[in-house]
C-alpha cells in the first residue's frame, strides 16, 4: 500500500477501511511511514475525523501492536483511573492510593505532558529515585506487593500508541476524539484491568472546551470499553482554572502530599474522592458511588491513603524522605510574586494559558525531547472566587530561568478579578454510569 494515498483519502474524508489504518499503524512502528507521513496523517484525521468503526479499528490495532496483559492470578476487581488532561491535575497520585488502601487493586500506566497539559509520569519522577520505567514482571509484581503500581508504557505495552503519542504532542493533533479515544483505550485495554474511572475534562483548560465535545469524548471511550466487556463510568469534570493551587511538577507532588495527609483543597478533593468513590465502587468495596465517596474520605482521615504512598513511593525506588520532609527538595534560582494591583474577587484564571506558563518556566514540553525542570511551576494564593486586596500575592512563579517578565505579563494577563463575586465552578458537570 502506499502511505500518500491512505493520507489523501483521509484528508478528502473517505472511511478507511481495516487494512489501511492496520498498515498505516503498523508501517509506522517498522519505519515504512516515516514521521511526516504519520504527522500528515494524524492531521488528515484531526481535520476529518474517523467513524466509530475507523477509531475501534485504530484501537484495536494500536491494542495489539504490543502485548496485552493478563492479571487474572492477582485477586480482586482491577480499576484504573484515566483523565483526558488537565492544568494542575494531579487527581491520579491522590487516588491511586486511596482505592488501593480501600483493597481494590490499581494497576495504572499513565502518560507525560501533552500539549499544556501536565503529565502523571512526570509528576512522578520529580520524586527523587523514583521509577516509572517497570519491566511487565516488576509491573505485576508492585500490584501483588502493594496493591497499586504507577508506570509508563513499557515497549511491550502499545508500543504504536507511545510512539504516536509523542508525535501528537509536537504536531498540534492532541484536541482529535478519535485519537484521543484510541489512545487511552489501547493504553487501557493492554494493561490489564476489569473497570476504568474516566475523568473527562471540560473547559478553558481541557483539550474537550465544550461539554458537548466532552460528552462525546466520554461517550466514546465508554463505548469502546463496554465492547471490551469492561466495567466502566466516566464522570465530566470542570478545567475552567487550573484544578487546586499547585501547577508543575514537584509543586503537584507537595500539594499531593498535602492533601493525602488530610488538607481539604475544596475543588481537588472534590473530584478525588468522586472519582476514587467510583473505583471503590467498581472494584466492589462499596455498594454505590457514594458510598464509595465516604470510604475514599475514611482512608484519608485514618492515614492510609498517606501510608499506602509512601508504600508505592518506596516500591518502585523513590526516596520517601523527600514526601516525610519536602522542605529538603531544591529551591528554583528564582521565585517571583504576582500582586494583585487591585480590589475585588477572582472572576476567572485561563488555565490554558497558565498552562502555557507553566512550559515557559520550565515544567513542560515545547518539543518532544525537552528536558522538564521537576522544580519549575506556579502557585497559587488565590483561586476563582476568593478576595482579592491591592498587593496580594496572586501566585508566585518558580523557575530556574532568568528572564520571566514575558511570563509574568502573561500569568498576569490570564487573571481577571471584578468588583462581583463570582458563582462558585461547579466541578462535577455530569456522571456516565
């Protein structure tokens, strides 16, 4: 088959048929589609789409371009949790040990930063020491061990998907509900679990800006996982600012940590325990969501949501010391204060651009290969609807970096305070069970 004519047809928005996307998907990882083959491709589909059929091919195929695990020996309803990507989301390092302190297995292979978006591996791996670079056995073993297991693909792991990912990252093709969809659910599929959480994000801040565009999303992956015979509930969640205070990656690490040991960050822990509440359902140790929701906030007070991460945290090599004393953590060269020039209440924060900021300090990607700054980000003092006086710190910005005057206009710039208090974000827009 010939690349150039499977790009054009797509572009002209013709459905491809099995053995095109197959050769395509598979061409690609043995080098006979090159990069801009595959980029020109990946935007055919952004700007064409793909029918249910095409994206269930493309999972598919991405599915089993690699190996697909089995963990039926491991007791227990295996849950994952998958969130489309947001700015501040770090719900995953929150969660994780929660439903794994309620007894519900979670095996989790999560992604990097995409686009503005933060990414769970690499909030991770600001921890000192620790490994997100598990062989499958070491995979299956953490889960047998401690009940919960954090990683990256592994290359037997839809290897398609995470080389295609990286791609999408560099090549403005992430907003596309077909390859979103295919990559989560190869991801998903692959890793061995029998329910999934979805977080679907919506707003300013989500690749999803609408709820509409959400819903679909959510719909879609949910259709996907039911014809897999997969238990799952997608809930659809609110990025119309940044979620909680913190934005970078150790920032989101401390913030983490914070809340696990019991601080109530209102809109973070709001979505942690709905969407851990929903794993704590799947995986059959409630017998509702709400239920589930009380048991997710019970594992937080009685400290073994906090105990069970320094477990994980130990297990795959991090130095647990810097979660028990995160003041021994490297300071940035540079801290700067944004002060309110004004009187009024938070009306707004752009999360995208805040986002954007975050990469310009330093705490993500511009190109696939960037080196992260585990110490760069921004941390808010106030959030949508609190009081705002005329030099109050609004966030501080922490960057390794000299010259942050642009970023500072820009954070600056992202911020809208008016003399009306604003209604409260409502953080969980709609629940499909």
């Amino acid at each position: 088959m010939n690349p150039v004519e499977i790009i054009i047809k797509k572009r002209n928005g013709i459905e491809l048929n099995s053995k095109e996307i197959k050769f395509i998907i598979e061409g690609y990882l043995s080098g006979i589609v090159t990069d801009y083959q595959m980029s020109a491709f990946l935007m055919s589909v952004y700007f064409s789409g793909m029918t249910s059929r095409e994206t269930s091919i493309l999972t598919e195929t991405m599915l089993h371009s690699g190996e697909v695990l089995d963990l039926s020996s491991i007791p227990g309803i295996k849950v994952d949790k998958h969130s489309t990507g947001g700015v501040g989301d770090k719900v995953s390092l929150i969660i994780a040990p929660i439903a794994a302190a309620a007894g519900v297995p979670v095996p989790m292979i999560s992604g990097r930063g995409l686009g503005h978006s933060g990414g769970t591996l690499d909030k991770l791996e600001a921890i000192p020491g620790f490994r997100t670079d598990l062989s499958i056995k070491e995979y299956v073993e953490a889960l047998q061990k401690i009940g919960a297991v954090l990683i990256g693909q592994t290359k037997e792991i839809a290897p398609a998907d995470k080389k295609i990912y990286a791609l999408r990252d560099v090549t403005g093709t992430v907003e596309s509900i077909p390859l979103i969809c295919a990559s989560i659910m190869s991801k998903k599929l692959a890793e061995g679990i029998d329910g999934l959480v979805l977080d679907v994000k919506t707003g300013g801040g989500a690749f999803m800006k609408t709820l509409e565009d959400s819903e679909r999303l959510a719909l879609g992956l949910k259709s996907i996982a039911d014809a897999f015979n997969k238990k799952t509930i997608a809930f659809i969640t609110s990025m119309d600012q940044p979620l909680g205070f913190a934005v970078g990656n150790w920032l989101e690490v401390v913030e983490s940590v914070e809340c696990l040991k019991g601080k109530d960050v209102s809109d973070l822990m709001e979505v942690s325990h709905n969407l851990a509440g929903a794993m704590i359902y799947l995986g059959e140790k409630a017998s509702s969501i709400e239920e589930g929701v009380e048991i997710s906030k019970e594992q937080i007070k009685n400290g073994c949501a906090y105990k069970k991460f320094l477990e994980i945290t130990a297990n795959q090599g991090g130095n647990i010391s810097f979660i028990k004393e995160v003041e021994k953590y490297p300071k940035s060269k540079n801290i700067v204060k944004l002060k309110s020039k004004t009187v009024g209440y938070v009306k707004s924060i752009n999360a995208f651009e805040i986002g954007m900021a975050g990469i310009e300090l330093g705490a993500g990607r511009m190109k696939h290969d960037d080196i992260i700054d585990p110490k760069a980000g921004l941390l808010f003092s106030k959030k949508v609807g609190d009081e705002v006086n005329v030099n109050d710190t609004l966030v501080t910005l922490f960057t390794d970096k000299d010259d942050v005057q642009s970023t500072l206009n820009r954070v600056e710039k992202s911020i809208e305070i008016s003399n009306l208090k604003p209604e409260k974000i409502k953080m969980i827009k709609k629940i499909i069970s």
